[in-house]
C-alpha cells in the first residue's frame, strides 16, 4: 500500500528543506527585513549578524543602522544589540507578531561608514493625501515670501534684466479689444449713417408737401387728402420707433465698451503685480520678516515631524484595508468570505520596544514605543511613545505621542520640548540676512502637532538666552550687513514662534520672532528708497509699454463714437424738420376742414369715421 | 510528438501491472489538484498522499492535466457553490467561525469560494469517478485492448521512435 521510495524521497527532502532553513535563513531573513524595511525607511536599512533561532522563534542581531533618507550621509538612527521573540501560532496564519523588543545603543544622527542611498523608493504617500498637502502649503508659502541677499544692495536692483524678460500681457489683450472695437463701431457707423435714412425721410418730404391744401373743395378731397395725412404720420412715427430704438441700442452699446476699457487698468495691474512678483523685491512689513529669516528652517522642522504621521497614515490605509468586496472575482480568485475571529490579530503587530540610547550631543536617552500594529481596531489600542533624556545636566529632553486610529478619522499628537542646550556655534537659518551661526548661548524647543483628520493644530517655540551672533560675511562695503550687525549686537536673546493651524482648504502658517520689529525698523531705513525706486522703475516701463496702446484704444472709442453720435444727431434733426412741416401741413388742413364744416354742416364729419 | 506520448503513456498505464484501484486512485488525487486553485495546503497534503501511497503517479499527471482546463471551465460553476455553502447555508456558519480561527486551517484558505467549491465538487465525484475509472480499466484490459491495439493510430505510435525511446527507459525505471 506505501510507497517505500517515496516515503524516503519525502524524508530526504524534509531533511534537505530544514538543512537549507539552518544555513540560508539568517541570510533570507537578514535580506528580506533589510529589503522590506528600505522600502518603507526610503534609504538603506542594515542589520549585521542577524541570528534567527527555530527554537523559541528568537531573532537578535548586533546592529542596525537605518540611515536618513533626507542626507544619506547620516543615519536616522542605529541601535546596538537587539534581541526579541515571535508568537509561533499567529506565524501559521501569516501574522508577525513580535514580543517584548529591547533595544539598546541607540544612536541618532550617526555618521555613515557608507552612503545610504538607494535607487528605488516608493513615495509613501500621494499628492491628494492631507499631510504632503499640508507640508506643501509650508514650503510655498516659506519659498514665496521673498527672500534677498543683503549683497545685492550693494549695487543698484538689476530691474532691467528682469524687464527684459517680463512677459507684458496688457498690449496684447488691448489689441484684440481695439480689433473687436473697431469692427463693432464700423457696425455702428453702417447702422446709424444718415444716408442709409435720407432717402426715406425725402420721399415723405416730397409727399407732404405735393399736399395742396388749396385744393380741396369738396368732401371728398377733403377726405383724400385726410388720409395722405394720416399715413405720412404714420410713416414718420414708424421711422421715429426705428431710429430711436437703434440710437438706443447704440448707446447702451458704447456704455459697455466704455466699461471694457476701463477693465484695461487692471490688466495693468495684473502686470504690475506679476512684475513685482518675479522681481522677489522684498516686503519689508513686519509680517513677512519672521517667515523671510526663518521660514525655511521652521519648515525643515515640519517636514521631520509630519513626515512620521505622513508615513504612519500611509501604512495604517495600507494595512487596514485588506477585506476585499469582490462581487466578480476574476477566474480562480474566488471571494474571500470572513468570518468572526475570535482571536484576532493583526498582520503585524509590535507589542513593546524599549530604547536606550544617546542623541549624537551625547544626552542619554531612554524610552517605550508601544503597539506598532497593522490594525489598532484589532487590539484596540493606539501607538504610543514616550521618549526622555536620562541625567544630562540642566539639558532635558522629552517626546510623547500619540497615533490613534481607532476611529474612522485618524489622529495624531506629537510633543517635543528640549531645553537647556548650548548654542555655541549652532547652525541659525540659510538666510542671507542672518549670521550663519550662534557663537554662544542657550537654547529650548518646544514643538505640539495635533492632527485630526485633515485639520492640524501645531506651534513651535524657539528660545535663546545670552546669545551672541556671529558677524555677517563680506560686511566692509555692505549698508545692509553693517546695519543688520549693528542690530543684533545689541539683541541677546532669540524667540521664535511658528504655528501651522486649519483646515485642507484653509491653512495659516505663520513664523514670527522678537528679531521682526528691529529687522524691518533697521532695513526700512535703508532699503526702503532703494525699493521704491525699483517699484518706480517698473511702473514707468509698464507705462511706456502700454500707455500708447491704451491711448490707442481710447481714441478709436471716442473718435468712432463722436462719429456715430454726430450722424445720428443728423438723422433726427433731419427727422424733426420733416415732422414740423407735416405739422404745419396739418394745421393748414384743419383750419380747411374747419371751412368746408362751416360751409357744408357738421355733417361733413362723418366722413372721418 | 507530446501529445503521442502521453496517450502512449496512457494505454500503457491501462494495461500496467497496477491494479485498476491504485489507477483510479491516482486518477481522482490527480483529478482533485486539476479542479482546485493549485497551491492550496490540501493540494500540499495530495500530494503527499500520492508520493507516499501506491497509486499510479502517470495517471495522476494525466488526470491533473485533464482536469485543470475543466477548472477553467467550471471556475463560475464553483465561485457560486462556495459562495452558497459559505454564505448561503447559515447552519454551517458556526462550523465555519470555528474553523477559522484554528490557525492551521485558516492557511488552507477555505473561506475562499473557489478554494471551497471546488474542493467540495471534487470530494462529492470522487466515488462516481474512483469506480468509473476502476472499471473502465477493467473493461479495457478484458475486451477494448485487442481492438485497440489494431488501430492504426496505435500502431503508427507504437512503431515510433518516441514511443520505443519511451519503452526503453520505462524499463529502467522498472
């Protein structure tokens, strides 16, 4: 009934099969985490010695070092010898489960022995998703401000190059209007020319006066002639309705075109606004100082924190939506029915990792991440982290948060304050207007995000004591430099407050320092005549570009409508001539028809009927 | 030519020194990996069955081969009686929750309709065509094989050099 080869064929592959698993699966595993890992890290993810053992399903490896995707350079962080357990049951169903993880030697911002960038990586999140948006919002609303070098003052504001390459909209625009114009008033001065009417107000002329009066005796030329009357009136009021309602037309006509001309102000506007804009010249209003010194830090500091929601987000929607509805499964799919599991667990599910380490300032840390999980629906309970300096002298150091996706909406909090730390010789902002660095002083942060669906609340806090700048480079010839020198001299402390509040649809980022009233007293004073000179400069070039155009399309409104209203003036003045003649042609025959009724009886009237 | 062997085979195996049994065993385990979705845990432990029992292997090739494009065929067939079986029978549902949540058996993905409708399809045929095949083979050994064997298709195969290659290794193998 058995086999007999066939059984020791199967054995003999088992044995092969669980050969393979003791030699190859340290690799296959150690590859696989990496391989995984850097997907979702970005940049290179290593492990060195990794050790996995069948029995107890314990894994340890020595280090590993995740490098930051922002400079490959560094490592985001590393840890020294790490050490946890898989649940055996839930890796039959295809569930990680990981067990107690403790992790110590932690090490931020480490420096790389190698570069830690790799070629392929999958952008977690995409374009419509609400935090890439918002971290957007920052950095164009930080990019747009306009920023300036402080050396560029030293020469005049080159405006004249950028003229050159100023894209002027408005003569275009005006000379389409001054196309369509022209053909819509030489439609008019067709319409409203006196001779296209001359000959019809003559030949009521000609019958009005080939009226003789004098020729009427009797009752019937009295009669007749009532009746040439009374359709020469009615001619001339029919010619009356007509003219009117075209002068009318005409009129309403012109109104508009009047109105569209002066929609040639704020095309030029437009051009000026546009001007303005790629100039980047500077505005000097407190508001926008803050943003102008320190806005690309402030959003370096966004994109770190909202990155991890961001990446948070990215795989909570991944790993949440794995309950396909299929109605038609393609061929050999089929439909996966669920059903209750009592026991339920997520595809993955990190229990507790406890960190131990030291930032790259050498300030002790240590800490507890708890329920990194695929699903937190199915253990109902959120990610939590809690992160705090150990004994680092007045330095302290402390980060908390919370990633809740229990509910529909997900929601995130992240708090950060750090305080006590030295500035000497800290690395203060890319912009040029500010010293590159702090020579010495003491620092604190404080950071609060609160994400809710797609509103975020967060501000950010920077403070510094007895601080001392560094000078401005390339100061000897500079105003400018000298001046900005000469203020932060006298300034020794530093605060700096950002804020990041709203809705998708209505973000407000703001950046503000006690630096923004003694900035923008200080460059006003210098720069402010340079500004409006340059201003000055561009509204006279707009006007040399589009005064003789617009100057053009007046005169074709006004020359063209004088024209029409004179002709039109003509037609009723002639109208009005004719009228009165067959007013007075009127008269004379009631006066005649007054005669014969004297003459005849009232019975003449009848005729009339 | 492979077309020529494997009917080839198939005469040969009808006529083999295995019983009519153990070919239609092997032909209803072959006919259960054609019917279902392939890498399955069952189709796993079929395999087994049939490496480890002595079954004819040929005919279950032959069967799977056959088989599978009858599963392409059927596959709707299948998706609507897993799905009534999982779904619509309501008394099982509580045989089915307990299932699922032994580990074991939820990597055999049996909520899945095609994974089930299948197998249940096959499962339920297979005694009608266990003893359908047995006797088949019987029949043929007794009365179809001398009229077979004057075919001349059958004879054409028989003097080709696929089948005297075939012949020939067949008897190492023995």
């Amino acid at each position: 009934m058995f086999r007999k080869k066939g059984i020791i064929g199967i054995l003999v592959f088992t044995g092969i099969l669980l050969l393979g698993m003791y030699f190859f699966t340290d690799d296959w595993l150690e590859s696989t985490i990496e391989d995984t890992a850097q997907s979702l890290n970005g940049a290179k993810v290593e492990i060195d010695n990794l050790d996995f053992s069948i029995i107890g399903l314990h894994i340890k490896w020595d280090r590993l070092q995740v490098a930051n995707p922002r400079d490959t350079r560094f490592n985001r962080w590393e840890t020294g010898k790490t050490e946890f357990n898989l649940e055996f049951y839930p890796l039959l169903s295809g569930k990680i489960i990981l067990e107690n993880l403790e992790v110590s030697d932690i090490k931020t911002n480490s420096k790389r022995d190698s570069d830690g960038k790799i070629e392929k990586f999958e952008e977690p999140a995409s374009e419509e998703e609400f935090v890439s948006q918002t971290i957007s919002f920052a950095e164009n609303k930080a990019n747009d401000t306009p920023g300036f070098n402080p050396n560029s003052f030293k020469n005049k504001l080159n405006v004249d190059s950028l003229l050159a390459l100023l894209e002027i909209k408005t003569p275009g625009k005006i000379d389409s209007l001054y196309k369509v114009y022209d053909s819509r008033l030489g439609d008019w001065q067709k319409k409203l020319d006196y001779k296209t009417y001359e000959a019809d107000l003559k030949r009521v002329e000609t019958n009005i006066k080939s009226i003789n009066i004098n020729n009427i005796k009797d009752p019937v030329t009295l009669k007749s002639t009532y009746e040439k009357l009374t359709d020469t009136k009615a001619t001339l009021e029919k010619f009356d309705t007509l003219v009117s309602s075209t002068i009318s037309d005409f009129n309403t006509d012109i109104s508009s075109i009047t109105d569209n001309v002066s929609s040639v102000d704020d095309w030029i506007k437009e051009d000026y606004n546009r001007a303005l804009s790629k100039a980047k010249l500077p505005d000097l209003s407190v508001e926008n100082i803050g943003m102008l010194l320190f806005g690309a830090s402030v959003v370096d500091q966004y994109k770190t924190y909202l990155g991890y929601v961001q990446q948070a987000r990215y795989y909570k929607d991944k790993f949440s939506s794995d309950e396909p509805e299929k109605e038609s499964p393609p061929r050999f799919e089929g439909q996966d029915i669920p059903f209750p599991d009592y026991n339920a667990r997520p595809e993955f599910w990190l229990k507790q990792i406890k960190l131990s380490g030291e930032t790259e300032n050498s300030l002790k840390l240590s800490g507890l991440v708890t329920d990194i999980v695929s699903n937190q629906k199915i253990i109902n309970k959120t990610t939590n982290f809690n992160i705090e300096s150990l004994s680092g002298g007045n330095r302290n150091l402390k980060l908390s948060g919370v990633f809740n996706y229990l509910s529909d909406i997900p929601q995130e909090q992240i708090n950060l304050t750090f305080t006590g730390f030295t500035l000497n010789n800290f690395k203060l902002s890319d912009a040029k207007l500010l010293p590159e660095k702090i020579e010495s002083g003491n620092g604190a942060f404080a950071a609060a995000f609160s994400l809710s669906g797609e509103r975020i609340n967060s501000n950010m806090s920077f403070s510094a004591s007895a601080v001392k700048f560094s000078k401005l480079k390339n100061t000897e010839n500079d105003e400018v430099s000298r001046i900005i020198d000469r203020v932060l001299s006298k300034v020794n402390t530093l605060t700096i407050l950002a804020s990041l509040n709203g809705e998708k649809s209505d973000l407000k980022f703001s950046v503000k320092s006690n630096l923004d009233n003694v900035f923008a007293d200080a460059l006003k004073e210098t720069l402010n005549e340079e500004l409006a000179a340059a201003k000055q400069k561009i509204e006279k070039y707009l006007e040399s570009k589009i005064e003789p155009e617009k100057a053009k399309i007046e005169k074709l409104v006004n020359e063209q409508t004088a024209k029409v209203k004179a002709e039109a003036d003509k037609i009723k003045n002639e109208y009005e001539k004719v009228m009165k003649q067959y007013e007075a042609k009127k008269q004379e025959f009631e006066k005649k028809k007054k005669q014969i009724e004297n003459d005849l009886g009232g019975g003449v009237l009848n005729l009339f009927k | 030519m492979f077309g020529l062997d494997l009917l080839a085979k198939l005469f040969k195996v009808l006529r083999s020194g295995d019983t009519p049994g153990q070919i239609a065993a092997g032909f209803i385990l072959g006919m259960v990996i054609g019917l279902t979705p392939v890498f399955s845990l069952h189709n796993l432990i079929i395999v087994f069955l049939i490496i480890i029992f002595n079954v004819n292997i040929s005919m279950a090739i032959f069967a799977f081969l056959l088989f599978s494009g009858f599963a392409w065929i059927l596959d709707p067939v299948f998706h609507s009686f897993g799905y009534f079986l999982l779904v619509d029978i309501t008394s099982l549902r509580d045989l089915y929750t307990t299932l699922y949540n032994i580990p074991i058996i939820a990597l055999s993905k049996f909520n899945n309709t095609v994974v089930l409708g299948s197998l249940i399809s096959s499962i339920l045929i297979m005694p009608v065509i266990y003893f359908l095949t047995k006797n088949f083979v019987v029949v043929y050994r007794t009365r179809l094989e001398p009229k077979v064997n004057k075919l001349k298709v059958v004879q054409s195969l028989k003097a080709s050099k696929v089948y005297g290659f075939y012949e020939k290794v067949r008897d190492w193998r023995d």
